[in-house]
C-alpha cells in the first residue's frame, strides 16, 4: 500500500502507468486498488482509464478479470486493428466474469463513442463479450492488460433514455438490444495475429502509435489516445423511434454497418436528407412493429404492421395492416386491406369526363387550367402489390375524387412516370406522377354526381365486368353485361353519357335557366351485352350486342323506367333496342355553343313510344340539325306505325328512309314504298326529348 501526492507507479514490461493519491496492491492476487481526493487514472498500452476510485483484479492467462470504477470517469481504447472507443459515466462501470465470458456495466448518464463512427447514450448499458485467446507462442509471461483488439462484443443491452447517432442512423426508445458479428475476414486476421487491409493501422501515425508507452533516457513518455473524431454526415440519414429497438451490427475495420433493425411499440421511421438539405421527410413509416434489413443500403427491405401502419413519402401515402417495402426492387406490398393515397394531375388529356354531353371544352384548354395535383385515394379489402410502375388492388376496391366513385373486385393503376423508391434527393424536383391507364375487372361500378350552383345536376351510374381507360388518349372499352344510367335535370335531348373516373374534375356548367316544363328529371338506362368501346377525347362511346334502351320523365332522382315493365312504357317514355348503340358529340358549329349530341343504331332497330313503333335497319339522330332518320338495309324498309289512343286506328309508313325535322315538323319520306298521309301528323310524329 502507497500513498502521495500523488503515487505514480511506471511498469515498462507490462506498459502501465497509474496515478493515484492512494494505491493498495495484493500480491497474491495481483489485484489493484486505485482512490483518493482526485481523479485516479490508468495508461496502458491502447488503453486510458480516469475514475474517482478503480478496483481491478486481473484474470488467469491474461484474460480481463473483474473491474469496478467509480465514477464520474471515462475510458478510452485503441489499438492497431480497432478504430478508438470511449465510454463516460457518472456513477460505475463495472466488468465482470460471465458464463461464457465477460459483461461490461456503464451506469449513470452513459455513453459510448466510436471515432468517426457516432456515440451512444443511455441511463445504463450492459455488453457482453468474449476475449480471443492469445496465441501460446506470443503469450506475455509479464502481468500485462489484455489487448482491445483481443475482445469480441457479443450483445449489447441498454436502458433508460436511449440515443444513438451515426452517420445513416439515429435512433431514440426506452430499451435497445444488440448483436454483434465481426465479418469473417476480420476475425480470421485477429485470429492470425495480422492486421486488416484498410485498417485504423493505415491512418497518420499520431493515431497509429497512440496509446505506446516508451523509455526514451530514462523517462516513460505515453502517447495519449487522441480525441474521438465525430462522424461524417451521409447524404440521408434514418430517424428511428420506438418502445423496444433490437438490432445485429456486423462489425468491419473500415465501417460497422447495421445489418437488420426491429421496433416494437409506437414506432415511427423516417428517411431525412443530409443536414445541408433538409426539407419534409423522404419516407416516414408508423405502426407498432417494423422488421428493417440492410437500412442503410440501396436494397433494403421492411416489413411493419399497426392497426393501420403507415408509410408516407412525397409520392405517395400508405395505409394497412402490414406493410412490406423492398427498396432494391422497387417494390411494396400490403397483406390485408389497406388505403393509398397518390396526387395525380386534375386536368390532364383524357381525364376531364367521361360525360358525352359535357361542356365541350377542348383538351387543350382543360390542360391549360391544370393546377396542383389532386389526391386520389383507393382502398381495398385484399391485397395491394405496387412495383413503382403498376399498382394492383384486390377485393373490394373503392376510390372517389370529387363527386365521381369507383368500385371494383380488381383495379391496376398503371403511372406515367414510374416511382423510385431509391431515388436521392436532389434540388431539381421530380416528375409529377400521374395515372396513365386504369384497368378494373371482377365487376365494376362508376358512380358519378354533378352540381351547378348547389343543385343536384345530374347523377349516373356503369356496372361492366372489366373496365379499360387509358387517360393518355381517351381510349375506353368495357366487357358486358353491362348497364348504364344516368338522372339529369330538365327533359334535355337524349341525355346519354357516362359517369367520370376517380380523379377527374369535375366541371361544373353554368346554369340555364329553365321553364316549369324543362325543370322535371329525366331518365335513361342502356343495357348491353357484349360489351362497349369509345374515346373520351373525341366524345364517342358504341355499346355493342343486345343493346336495350329507354328513357323518359321520371318524377324523383331515385325512381327508374325498365323497358320490360309488364305495364307497358310509361307516358312519354321511349325505348330503343337494337345490335348496336353509338353515342358521340359532333365538332363545334360557329354560332352554336358547345358540342351536339350525335345518335346512331344499328341492326335490327325497334323504336318504341307510348302511342308509336318504328322499326328500321339503322337510325341516326343529329342534335345540331334536329334531324331524326329511320333507314332500311336494302333488303327491308323503315316502317313507322303510329296510334292516337289504345283501340285506335293505326296508321303505317313503309320506305328506304324516313327523315323526321322535329323543329319543321317536317318529314320526308325516300323510296316510299307505302305511306298512310291522311294518318301522319307532324305534331304527333314521336318527340325526342330535350
């Protein structure tokens, strides 16, 4: 035992020096007990220890032994084949022997630094770890202190307020746990003895010879370790939170990289850019679970689950009960029913309506009007796969914008522009995404409302079974049985159109003032069988096989005609069935405003009305030249049967082709080949209604 002012003992053989204002020492044991007024402090090769009082009794054949250090204090080590470690803490840092090796206690606002690497802080830290024998033909006969670079960590726990900050990964929780792998190349050159390619051993020589002890005329003269260096800062960087963090860093002597990562309880991951270029978050993902492998590389993959989890980017936000995101596909998935939600131009070519008597306004003027994005949201009740180009939805799909709404058994969106989930961020903003195609099967149903001036417009609905629109070019088909139906304000001419798709603007037409007589609903459904192809750009649609259609007054938006009623076709009512119905808006006409409506039918055509019956092989129906024609084929005439009242005289007109002029009441007959004058009328000839 020894005390001064303070003691300072030297051993060269064993690379020690200790100062201390008291020192005990057992022989037997070979333990040391280092206290007094000021700090005690311990040099060794690779190794500086600074504490209030150290108790340490070292193991058999150079192992660590045991080691109490009473804090505050801090210890520092480096050697040339591990990058400097430093571990601070206020109240002790204590090893001792454990089952299979060592455990290593820091208490009392801890924390561990790694040079050029980042640091970790915690209420306490516990890590075990195993020291690699030496080699017996290189095993020092003096009492030396076990070389760093001879203990592996194995596991890491950590308690309290925990913090971690490296390059690529910040992370805060109440509890971590850690596994440590060194890479087999690593271990294989400690093991030999020889140090790694690359190493720490490869830095300046101020770094390298740190920590040597050497007797220079007499004197010892240490090499203090140099200060721990802060990392450098990447170009992103993931921001993790979470109850519980567990994770397996493989340790490397360039870079230890965090390998897999999982959260437990309120978790919340987001991707941020460097320092230099913050802004809103790249990705942001929530939930209660979150699985993440190789975090910090360009194909790392997650896996979170919540009651929803959660994944937003600034492309696109995702909703579900579990969430699979693998980055170096380009690739997420969701196993449950879920939501998404993607801004998706409001105005682009193909998009305005699907409505055929809209307003007519040119694609070139609507893509003028196009302003911020609009978000389009889907939900589902399957499954949702999306590679970045196409997004799949399955069971139950819905999805809505504005006043129009889609439900669908399948729906792919098919994008403009494909999604990179690994693009950088950069200062030149990328290319709006938007849908390019949409492809809906296993029944589809469109539902479409409009308003002018808060009044309810006009309310249609499409039920297919497969439905295809590309929004580029207009183009749309849809496989049958289907149907059609469309409400509308006033007794318009043949209001035939289509409801819109989920993100379309919706444009609303200034009100027409309308008399007591055009201010009724009208209504009009269209059955097919086959199917129906058309353009919206170009304002044309033909349902095609079996085509059924009828429309008329009706008294309230939810009542309905059915051409089949076994009472007959209500007053004013007018149905048509024929192999083929085409529906389409002519070009403008100078003077006329917007576009007119353009009807055609084709192949066994039947016209029937409460007091009249037409049957022909085509007819055609122009809205601009109030023009209705009823033409034969060659092979059979046109024919028009008209009666007054039930029980009445019929009247009948036979020809190649039969031109009606409602506004003239006007007819003229080619190729007659029977006609009843003294029964025609013009004022009772069957109204179209507008």
């Amino acid at each position: 035992q020894a005390s001064g002012s303070p003691v300072w003992v030297q051993s060269p053989s064993a690379g020690l020096e200790v100062r201390a204002d008291r020192l005990g020492y057992e022989l037997q044991t070979g333990r040391i007990l280092l206290d007094g007024e000021d700090p005690v402090s311990i040099h060794a090769t690779g190794v500086e220890l600074e504490a209030k009082s150290v108790d340490y009794t070292p193991g058999q054949d150079n192992t660590i032994g045991s080691l109490m250090a009473i804090g505050p204090g801090w210890l520092r080590a480096m050697d040339e084949k591990q990058l400097a470690i430093e571990s601070r803490w206020q109240k002790w840092l204590r090893i001792r022997p454990d089952e299979t090796g060592h455990v290593a206690s820091i208490s009392g606002q801890a924390e561990v630094s790694v040079d050029l690497q980042g640091k970790l802080t915690g209420a306490e830290m516990h890590f075990w770890f195993e020291q690699t024998p030496t080699q017996p033909t290189v095993r020092s006969t003096t009492n030396s202190l076990p070389k760093v670079a001879s203990l592996n960590p194995l596991r890491m726990l950590v308690r309290g307020v925990v913090e971690v900050d490296v390059p690529e990964v910040a992370a805060r929780t109440d509890r971590m746990e850690i596994w440590f792998r060194r890479e087999s190349e690593l271990q294989g050159s400690v093991q030999q003895g020889q140090g790694p390619e690359g190493t720490v051993a490869s830095e300046v020589d101020v770094r390298t010879n740190a920590g040597k002890t050497q007797s220079v005329a007499g004197q010892n003269i240490h090499q203090p370790i140099p200060a721990i260096r802060p990392p450098v800062s990447a170009d992103r960087k993931l921001l993790a939170t979470g109850n519980l963090i567990r994770g397996l860093v493989v340790l490397s002597p360039n870079q230890n990289e965090l390998q897999e990562m999982s959260l437990e309880g309120e978790v919340q991951l987001l991707e941020q850019a460097s320092s230099a270029n913050k802004g809103e978050p790249r990705l942001k993902i929530c939930g209660d679970q979150l699985q993440v492998t190789s975090p910090t590389q360009f194909d790392a993959k997650a896996v979170v689950s919540g009651r929803p989890a959660t994944v937003r980017s600034d492309q696109f936000d995702l909703e579900g009960p579990l969430i699979e995101f693998d980055r170096g596909q380009n690739r997420v998935a969701v196993d449950g029913g879920g939501q998404l939600t993607v801004p998706v131009a409001d105005a682009g070519v193909g998009l305005d309506s699907f409505d055929l008597l809209g307003s007519g306004v040119p694609q070139t003027q609507m893509k003028e009007k196009s302003g911020v994005a609009q978000p389009l949201v889907i939900t589902w009740q399957g499954r949702m796969d999306f590679n970045g180009q196409t997004a799949r939805f399955v069971d139950r799909v819905q999805t809505a914008s504005g006043g129009v709404s889609l439900q669908a058994g399948l729906l792919d969106c098919i994008f403009t522009h494909p999604v990179d989930f690994s693009r950088q961020q950069s200062a030149v903003p990328s290319q709006q995404t938007d849908i390019a195609q949409i492809k809906c099967g296993d029944g589809v149903q469109i539902s479409s409302t409009s308003e002018v001036d808060g009044n309810l417009e006009s309310l249609e609905k499409l039920f297919v079974r497969n439905l295809f629109f590309d929004r580029l070019t207009g183009d749309v088909r849809g496989t049958g049985p289907g149907r059609l139906t469309s409400t509308r304000r006033g007794e318009g001419g043949l209001p035939m159109g289509t409801p819109g798709l989920p993100g379309q603007e919706l444009r609303q037409q200034p009100a027409v003032p309308k008399s007591s007589e055009s201010s009724g609903v009208t209504f009009l459904g269209v059955d097919f069988q086959r199917g129906f192809i058309g353009n919206m750009n170009q304002r044309q649609m033909e349902f095609q096989q079996r085509v059924e259609t009828i429309w008329g007054p009706v008294d309230t938006w939810d009542a309905s005609l059915d051409l089949h009623d076994p009472r007959g076709l209500p007053e004013k009512a007018i149905a048509v069935t024929s192999d083929t119905l085409g529906i389409g808006q002519a070009p403008s006409v100078p003077g006329v405003p917007g576009r007119s409506v353009e009807l055609s039918a084709g192949g066994n055509v039947l016209v029937e009305g409460d007091s009249f019956t037409a049957r022909s092989a085509r007819l055609s129906f122009s809205e601009v030249k109030d023009l209705l024609v009823f033409e034969g084929d060659g092979r059979s005439d046109a024919q028009l049967f008209r009666q007054d009242r039930v029980g009445g005289p019929t009247s009948s007109a036979s020809a190649g082709k039969i031109l009606y002029w409602r506004k003239y009441n006007r007819v003229e007959v080619k190729d007659a080949r029977y006609l009843d004058l003294d029964q025609i009328g013009g004022a009772n000839l069957p109204q179209i209604p507008r």
